[in-house]
C-alpha cells in the first residue's frame, strides 16, 4: 500500500525530558535487597525517538508544533482542585508519589502542564487545519491519571484533557479516543465512562496494568453504556491478533460512532522485548494500524487524527516503532530500515492463534451495543 503524503505536526521539547523520576528499579521503589537503578519512565526511549527522526531526515518534513502550558481551567476539566494543589506543592518542594507507581520531582507540575498543553496545542493545530494529523511526542504520560490521584507514571490525563478541550472548544459532539498501549487506560476510560460524546477503546495485554482492570465488561454506563471497548488480549499477542482487533472490533467500532476527531494515546509497549509488556508487536504492525485508524479518520473526520506519547520501555525498538508511525502519518518513506523488525516479526505466535481469536470474537458481541 502507497502512503497518501500528509501534512503532519510534531510536538517536542527538551523540558519534557526533564521530568525527574528518580532512582528506581523499573517500576518500582529500590532499597535493600533492592539495588538502586533506573525509573522504567525515563527521559530514555523519547530522546531516541526524537534522535531518530532527526538522523531519518523526517524531523525537517514535519510541521513543527510549539507547546503551550495547559491552563488550571482546561486541566479542571477532568481533574481536582486539590488534586492538583497536591501535585503544586510536591513539585514546588523535593519531589513525592503523586500516587501508585507515579514519583515526581521538583519541576514537574510545570512540565507535567507543558506535557498536557502540547496535546492541546497539537489539537489547535489540527483543527485549524495547519496539519492534517499530528504526534506530541510529551512526557510525563497521561492515560492512567484519575481525576484525583497519578497512577502508573502518569500526572495528568493528556488525552482526557485534549478530549475535553474538543468539546468545551470546538464544540465537537463526538469524539473517539483509541489506546493501543500495552496497559489499560483506566484514567481515560474513567473521564468519559457516562459520557456518550467521547468512545473510548483500549487494546491491552489482559491483566498487565492496572491490576483488576480492563474488563470487557467494563462497558460505559448510564448515557455511555456501550461507548467504552475493551479488548483485552492475552499475553503473547503478535501482530495478527492486533490486525485482527481492528478489522473487527475497533474499525467497526468507529465506523458506528462515526467520530469527529480521533486520539490515539500511543504506547509503544506492546512491541516484542519491551520489558513491562509481554507482546509481540513490530514497527510493521504499527505501520499498519496507523494506516487503519487514517483511512477511518478520511472517512469520517477529516484525517483529523492525534496520537499523544504515552509508555515504551524498550530503548533500542520504540525509536523505530515511533519512526514507522510517522512515516505512515506523513506519508513520507525515508528509507531508514528498523533492524530489530525481521527478529521479532520471526517470532513463533504472530499469527493470530486460537485463543487470541475467541477473546476478538468475544469483545465483537460489545458492537452491538453500540449499533444500538
């Protein structure tokens, strides 16, 4: 398939990657007998995304997107008021949990703003018709914030935000918002779980992140019951079991709610050797679902389509995982070939398997409540 050429927006900027989450291991607090290391949400896999796109040669073909800060009132949209006086203080101080898995440093509401108002800035971009799509490429991550606590490395609801802002601003009347990142998008999934405007799907390993959550039951209620998607997929996932979800669930999906504008929360962490995720994704299988969710975008909102930067841990493979998303975004080959991409696409299981198969078909019967 020819990419159609594109004009595509990126956000970036040097503040995001001075979010400070300390001294972990991985994902967790280090003390004995635990040796102290790296945070898993380090400035890391970004930088080399960003490198990437420079070395590529596509960074000078794209439309760059300044950043702005969020407001407190377009960030009251979602969270608290004391939520956020919490997250003012910590940052104006030494640091702390700004709750489960979500350390934060001096600094860093200011940044954790700049990261939320670059999604918004993406989407003014969008919508007044400079580019055609664009990737904010921010940190910290967004989809895991609840209104009133951080979880799993995130601050504040980037995409909820950006969702928000569509409405409250544009006065768009549907919005869908499509999380391919390994871990559910609880945060996201709560902004909008009554809300019949705003369609929310997650596609995520089954039972990774947040614990207890990610249900296909889990389907909206009152005025939104159908308009939130789970699909859970088990561990060991490859490619044909993500293409198999989107011809059959998520495109469906969206061809149903017919959206005005598309939000991917985009985390890299469903790739082979990430090591929070246990899937088998390639930069080929991105490649393929941007091209899906572009061609629903065409016809149904305009190509109006953003993807905020959200989890991927894995240094060497998320820099060509993002390059071959923005390839496909702008339309644009630069040539660069991923070398990790025959290593994982060998891997035994990425055809969709039996198992896999029976989850798809039991997150298919959740369409008919939305047709409804």
């Amino acid at each position: 398939m020819t990419d159609v050429q594109r004009k595509t927006g990126l956000v970036a900027h040097e503040l995001y990657m001075w979010h400070n989450t300390g001294n972990y291991a991985g994902p967790v607090p280090y003390g004995n007998p635990v040796q102290p290391d790296t945070h898993a949400e380090n400035p890391e896999t970004k930088r080399r995304f960003r490198n990437l796109l420079e070395v590529a040669g596509l960074t000078p073909l794209l439309q760059p997107i300044a950043p702005r800060e969020a407001t407190e009132e377009e960030v009251l949209r979602f969270h608290t008021r004391e939520y956020l006086e919490k997250l003012k203080s910590l940052s104006a101080g030494i640091g702390g949990d700004a709750g489960p898995y979500t350390p934060l440093g001096r600094g860093s509401y200011e940044i954790a703003l700049l990261s939320a108002g670059g999604v918004l800035a993406a989407l003014e971009a969008i919508m007044a018709g400079e580019v055609d799509n664009a990737y904010a490429l921010v940190r910290p991550p967004g989809h895991h914030a609840l209104a009133d606590l951080g979880m799993g490395f995130c601050l504040l609801g980037n995409a909820a935000i950006a969702c928000h802002h569509a409405f409250a601003h544009y006065g768009l009347e549907r919005v869908a918002i499509v999380d391919w990142d390994v871990h559910h998008g609880n945060g996201t999934q709560s902004a909008f779980y009554e809300d019949p405007r705003a369609l929310t799907i997650s596609v995520h390993q089954d039972n990774c992140f947040p614990p207890d959550s990610g249900y296909r039951h889990e389907n909206g209620s009152g005025a939104g019951e159908g308009y939130n998607v789970n699909i859970p997929l088990p561990p060991g996932s490859g490619v044909g079991a993500y293409e198999a979800a989107w011809d059959r669930v998520v495109v469906p999906a969206l061809q149903a709610f017919k959206p005005q504008l598309i939000i991917v929360p985009s985390g890299f962490d469903a790739g082979a050797y990430d090591p929070l995720g246990r899937m088998q994704m390639h930069s080929d299988g991105y490649r393929s679902l941007t091209r899906k969710l572009l061609a629903v975008a065409d016809d149904y909102c305009d190509g109006r389509l953003l993807l905020c930067h959200e989890g991927g841990y894995n240094t060497w493979t998320v820099p060509f995982f993002g390059l071959a998303v923005m390839e496909t975004l702008s339309g644009i080959t630069t040539g660069t070939a991923d070398p990790f991409l025959e290593m994982a696409a060998a891997l035994g299981g990425q055809e969709l398997q039996p198992h896999q198969d029976e989850a798809i078909s039991q997150a298919e019967q959740l369409l008919a409540k939305l047709a409804s």
